[in-house]
C-alpha cells in the first residue's frame, strides 16, 4: 500500500473565506453563530440560530462555468482553489488523469432545491425550471462543479453521508491513493445554510432553542447547560497526495493520514451509539498500527446535542481514559455538517503544526454525563505527534481518522 499524505488546504467558513482567517478567529476565541433574521416567517422552526459563511468573488468563475454552481458549490470551488494554490499544483498536472476529487455533502444544494419547488409547485409547471437548477440540485453537485471548472479527468466521487460525508470523502481518496489508483486526490466537504436544512434538525429536537436571543452563546459542546446543535456553511477541501510524489515535489508535508474507519451502528437512524463509536475508533487506530495510548489529541465531533455528546464522551473514555485532551470546534462556526469533518480537520493540522490545542468555546461547566475525558477548557500548550478526528452522522454512521506528523521533516 502506497502512503498518504496532506500537501495542502483550503476553507470558506463562517469566520472567514480562507484558512487564516478561519484560525485567526478560533484563536481570538470568536463564535460565528448568529440570529438569523428572516427565519422567523417559518412556521415551527423554534431554532434562530446559526453560523453563516460569506458568498463572495464567485463572479470571477467564468459564467460557462458558474452557471451550474450553487452556494455550495461555490464555496466548494473557492476552497479547492486555495486547497491546489496551497500545494502548488499545476494545471498540467491536474488533468493528467491522475488527479481526482472526493467531495461530500448532505445533500444537493439547499436553496436551489427549495427554489426549484417554489418555482415549479403553485402551477406544478416543470417548464418553470431552468436545466441549470438540475445541475445545482443534485446531490454531487460540489464534486461535479469542482471537477468540470478544473478540467479533472481522474476519479469524480461524492460522498453523502450528513455529518460523516467530508471525512468519508477523506477516507475514500486516501484509499484510492494507497491502492495506487491516483497520485492526487482533493478531498472534502462543502454545506450551505438554509432553514429548511435547520428545519431537519429541529423536528428531530436536536437544535439549539434556547439561546436565539443571546447566539454567541451556543452551541454548547460538553456542557451543561447545551441544547442541541447549530448549523452552519461552508467548505473546507485537503490534498491528499502519495508520499513519495510529494517528496519529488518538494511539497510541504502537513501530516500522514494512517488509519481510517468508517461503520454504521445498526442501532438507530437518529440517536448516536457509544458501542459502535468504540469500534469505530478501535478499527481506526488498528489499522494505523497505533495505540490509544500513543495518541496525542482527539478533535471531537462534539455537536451540543444531549445524546450525541453524551455517546462521545463514554466512548472516548472507554478506549483513551482522561489522559488525552479533546476539543471540539463547533462553538466557533457551528455545524457544518457535510464540511465539518474537513473543517475541523484543517484546524486540528494548524494545532498539530503549531503545538496547541483550541479549546471548547462555550463550555463551561462540564455535564455530569460528559466527565471522565479531559476536556480543553483554555489553550493548552501540547505537543502533537498523532491525533484522531471523529465524526459520527445521523443514520449511524460513524467515522474516523489517524494522522501523524511525518519525521522526516
């Protein structure tokens, strides 16, 4: 098996539509969770809330190209321009055939699709729609865009897994890669935000309903006094890259992703299940060759929500104890669901490069439920050599990777 490693990055979040300010803001401590004024005119939707991203500059994508974009795919695009910039690759290289995509989402784009219907529904007249808005729905739309405005004629894969997506996206293109079938693979998510996205959420009495008034306040990882999660948007693309076409490059090396697992509970499409969390992270790091106890930092999926944090926080315990600090990052910039995986990856590599962990915005007081780990309250100085990302979706999904510095450099 070839090895894999992270030669470059790139985010649209709602702190910002580049990395740096997306790690400027989480270290000045910045939630980027608001009111959203408008969602009041929906009829039962009790959560206000949520973390928007900026869309901006998608006019300088050509027209041909930008017409079957949505907001997410925009943010999709922007993020894997930054992501190859990043890694100094060349436009020769990227139509090789050797170069691929693999981006998740929870679904197609959430306000085309609710355009559409708007559009076609009071007459139920199809002629309505334009044959671009098929292009913005679909559920690879972010994959598909991406690869047609670089010209990719590698692998084109979409990952569609509600929370789980970008690091599934993550574990197919480092599988392909070991496997030998591409040198390159531009990895992720992207999510956008819209209320009836929230909406889904929040009949499943997994939003945050308490806090409309006061928004930088939640979500509340861990803690006490949380209430359920908050959306937000956005997208965060890595490149993946075999390790040896990486040296011959003389690319910059952000990690080794080692392990990787991903596995359904069998046991309830909406609440999580420490049982099968456990597995998950024991599958992962066995296939790193990697001990719990060899296991510096652990990012936490860590939504705010009452079950799933409780189910994270037993099964991070049962397998690493309170020995190993964990954090999670959505009381920044929210849940971006299908990008959140890459997002908060992208964030653990800046703490794995610059020796420190983020804490938990919001939390607190831990809950009673939740003890037992040792949770990052403040930063905390650390020195990083492995580190695991969890994500756990809906469905009962889970997923879970292992990265490690790489010595040589």
């Amino acid at each position: 098996m070839k090895r894999v490693v992270i030669t470059g990055v790139g985010a649209v979040s709602p702190l910002g539509n580049d990395v740096p300010s997306l790690i400027e803001g989480i270290e000045q401590g910045k939630s980027a969770v608001q009111y959203m004024e408008g969602w009041e005119q929906y009829t039962g939707l009790r959560s206000l809330v949520g973390a928007p991203a900026e869309l901006k500059d998608e006019k300088s994508i050509p027209r041909k190209s930008r017409r079957s974009m949505g907001r997410m795919s925009f943010f999709a695009v922007q993020a894997t321009q930054q992501a190859i910039a990043d890694a100094g690759l060349e436009q020769k290289e990227l139509s090789s055939g050797r170069v691929g995509c693999v981006i998740g989402s929870t679904m197609g784009g959430a306000e085309s699709l609710n355009d559409a219907f708007e559009t076609m529904l009071p007459e139920k007249d199809l002629s309505q729609l334009t044959s671009m808005r098929f292009f913005q729905c679909v559920s690879h739309t972010a994959a598909m865009n991406v690869s047609q405005y670089l010209g990719l004629t590698g692998y084109v894969m979409a990952t569609s897994a509600a929370c789980a997506s970008a690091s599934q996206a993550l574990g197919a293109g480092y599988d392909i890669i070991r496997l030998g079938k591409q040198d390159v693979v531009l990895c992720g998510g992207a999510e956008e935000l819209h209320p009836t996205v929230t909406g889904s959420f929040d009949v499943l009495f997994a939003t945050s309903v308490n806090y409309n008034d006061i928004p930088h306040r939640t979500p509340r990882p861990f803690d006490r006094e949380r209430d359920g999660l908050v959306c937000g948007e956005g997208s965060g693309i890595l490149v993946l890259e075999e390790y040896e076409h990486a040296l011959m490059r003389k690319a910059k090396i952000y990690a080794e992703i080692v392990g990787y697992h991903t596995c359904g509970s069998g046991a309830h499409v909406s609440q999580s299940n420490k049982d099968a969390m456990v597995f998950c992270l024991r599958e992962a790091l066995a296939s790193a060759h990697i001990s719990p106890g060899e296991v510096d930092y652990i990012n936490a999926h860590a939504t705010a929500t009452m079950q799933g944090d409780k189910e994270e926080a037993e099964a991070i315990r049962d397998i690493f104890g309170d020995e190993v600090p964990v954090s999670g990052l959505k009381g920044y910039i929210g849940h971006t669901l299908g990008a959140s995986g890459s997002l908060e990856l992208i964030v653990s590599l800046a703490m794995m490069e610059k020796g420190l962990v983020y804490p938990t915005l919001n939390l607190k007081t831990v809950s009673p439920d939740c003890e037992g780990i040792h949770h990052v309250m403040h930063p905390l100085a650390w020195d990083i050599r492995v580190m695991v990302k969890n994500c756990f979706a809906f469905g009962g999904i889970n997923a879970a990777l292992v990265c490690k510095k790489v010595n040589h450099q």
